[in-house]
C-alpha cells in the first residue's frame, strides 16, 4: 500500500491511497490508519490490507463514517 493521504476530487470522489484510481462519492470503503492520518481505499479484495483497517462510507467529499476493525479471514 502506497503511503499516501487521501484528497477530495472536485466532484466528491476521493482518490485511493493504494491503487490510485477515484473512489466514487457513496461508496463503501476501507479506512487505514497511518502516521500521517486516515488513508482511505476501495474496499475489495484487490485494493485493500485487513491489517488495522476499518471499514467506512465516503460520502460526498468527506469521510461520512468509519465503523470497527475488518478481521482478517
């Protein structure tokens, strides 16, 4: 996963912090926690870590809610 903050697009979506690519606004997803604050993902298989995530809902241009931690299967 790419250590990077994750930035508001004009249009609501939000950039992941591990693939790169928009998250669209109302969309769920998983929220890591760095040193550097909240990095948010897509909330699949592919684009996320279970170590120390939490899943969320980006709403539009803001982080709406972060709920408990996602366990690991």
């Amino acid at each position: 996963m790419k250590n990077r903050q994750t930035e508001p697009l004009p249009d609501g979506s939000a950039v992941c912090g591990n693939c790169g690519k928009p998250i669209p606004p109302n969309s769920q997803v998983t929220v890591m926690q760095s040193s550097n604050g909240d990095i948010i993902c897509h909330s699949s298989y592919q684009c996320s870590s279970a170590v120390n995530g939490r899943y969320g809902f980006w709403g539009n241009g803001k982080l709406d809610s972060a709920f408990g931690a996602i366990e690991q299967c």
